[in-house]
C-alpha cells in the first residue's frame, strides 16, 4: 500500500473513531444543549485558530466577501446541526441518533436537484428506498428502550432535522472549493459562538471536573483535531476509500451507546440501522446490478 495512503487510512480511522464518541462526551457532560454546543465553539475556535495561524490560513486575500459570507452561511447550518443531534442523543439514543443522522446523503441528493439540477437516478432512488424501509424499521419499535414513545420519535426527528442540516452545509460547502478546509471550519465556530451566545450560559464553566473536561474534550479533541485528521485524510485518499472508512463512525457510535450506557437495540431495529447505513454505503460506492449481458461483455473485454 502506498504510504500515503496507508498514512490518509490511518487519520480517516481516527477521525472516525473520534466522531463515534462525540455522543458519549456530550451526554457524560450533563449540560444543556445549547451550553454544549456554545462552549464546543469556543475551544474549538481556540484550536482551529491556532492550527490556521500555523499553516498560513489567515494571510489577506485568501477570503472573498462572497466566500466568507457562505462560510458563515455553513456555519449556522452546521451549528443547529449540532445543537439537533445532540439533542436528540437523549431521546433516541446515540445509536439510533446516529443511525437515523446517516440519511444525509439522500437529503445532499435532493437539495442537489433541487438546486444545483443534478439528476436523480432510479440506482439513487432504489436506495433511497432502501434507507426509508430502515426508517420505518427504526420508527415501528419505538419507546420500547428509550424512554417514551413520544421521546423517542422526538428524537428521531431531532436527527432527521440535524440530517438535513449537515446536507444543507454540505451544499453550501461545495461552492467553496479552493478555500482552505480549516479556515472554513474556523468560521463556522466562530459563527457559532456569536450565534448562541445570547442564549447558552456564558457566565462561566462548569466546576464538576467531568462536565469540564467534557466541554474542552469536545472542543479541542472532537473539533479542532478532528477537523485535521479528516481533512487531511481527505486529500490522501481516493473517494471511495474515504466513503467506505466514513462508515466507521456510526459502527463507534452504536459500540459506545451499547458499552457506555448499555443500550441495546432490539433486532428490528438492528435492521432499521443495517439497512440505512447499506444504503447510504451503497450509493456513496456506487453498488447497483449490472445486466447480465452488460457484465458478460465486460468480462470478455
């Protein structure tokens, strides 16, 4: 294996299996959503302020009014994703938050017909069928595990409303090819500081040590960091390595939720969450059946 790539497989595991921890500090924190998300933007900007200032990102002219307003136009979506799924970890669950957050790609595709004139495939639709048959799987069982039912599919809507968020940012996102992915980040946060600042409580830091470290964790280790080894992973690696090891994430998730806080998921909805991530891995990849004849004839070329 080539060394960059080997090197772009090891920070893309990491990053992943930094991410699928994200719930386990948010709820070992004890603080309101809001706080959370506040004080996650506040060490994060920290960091990610110090790592563009080492690599060069804040020199002038790298920013157009144009380019920094969509930046901050990302940001909020990416903040009120945070504060939806988040949210919704003490409802559903992180498992099932997290499975159910995995049907952004779909949200991506639609928003990208919608607005960028991308036809929609009948291999894109026959997933997306596929993603929607696991939701009903997810949504059938629920308030058995989680709480009340009424909680429960609170929750599912609280990650389905974060889902749609993330897609939203993402959309954004692809206009600002060129931009340094760091200092795009570095914005984001920082939008989220001004953003939630009228309503999180600023007045200062939580004393039980737990909720502390957790905050800081969340800023520096599960933003700062993170945004590193992913972006960095992301210029080693092929499209569809990254796709594949992106799917690492919502594995870690479940694999906390369960070991942390010992939620188990009843076997429907085991095949609510396989069903939706084969979806969402299916049409990342590129999978679909190739008629027989089409496959013959490229076998024999």
């Amino acid at each position: 294996m080539d060394s960059s790539i080997r090197r772009g497989s090891l920070e893309m595991v990491a990053a992943m299996l930094i991410s699928g921890t994200i719930g386990w500090f948010v709820l070992v924190s004890g603080q309101p959503v809001l706080d959370v998300v506040f004080w996650r933007c506040v060490f994060g900007a920290a960091t990610l302020l110090l790592i563009c200032l080492v690599m060069g990102f804040l020199k002038p002219g790298i920013l157009t009014l144009t380019t920094f307003a969509l930046a901050v136009l990302s940001g909020v979506a990416i903040v009120g994703n945070w504060v939806l799924l988040f949210a919704s970890y003490s409802r559903a669950s992180i498992a099932i938050g997290t499975a159910v957050y995995n049907v952004q790609p779909f949200m991506l595709v639609g928003l990208a017909a919608v607005f960028l004139g991308e036809k929609i495939t009948l291999q894109k639709m026959a997933w997306l069928a596929v993603s929607f048959v696991g939701m009903l799987a997810i949504v059938s069982a629920h308030g058995s595990q989680s709480g009340s039912g009424t909680d429960y599919l609170l929750g599912i809507a609280l990650a389905l409303g974060a889902a749609f968020l993330y897609a939203v940012a993402a959309l954004i996102i692809k206009r600002l090819s060129g931009t340094p992915p760091h200092l795009i980040a570095l914005i984001q946060v920082c939008t989220g500081i001004l953003l939630l600042a009228p309503w999180a409580n600023t007045s200062g830091l939580p004393t039980d040590l737990s909720a502390l470290a957790s905050l800081v964790t969340l800023g520096i280790v599960h933003t700062g960091v993170m945004y590193v080894l992913l972006y960095g992973a992301i210029q080693k690696l092929p499209t569809a390595l990254t796709g594949a090891l992106s799917f690492i994430y919502p594995i870690a998730a479940i694999a906390v939720d369960w070991v942390a806080f010992g939620h188990r998921l009843e076997p429907l909805q085991w095949l609510g969450v396989a069903a939706i991530l084969l979806a969402a891995a299916g049409m990342q990849q590129g999978w679909w059946f190739k008629p027989a004849a089409k496959a013959a004839a490229l076998k024999s070329d």
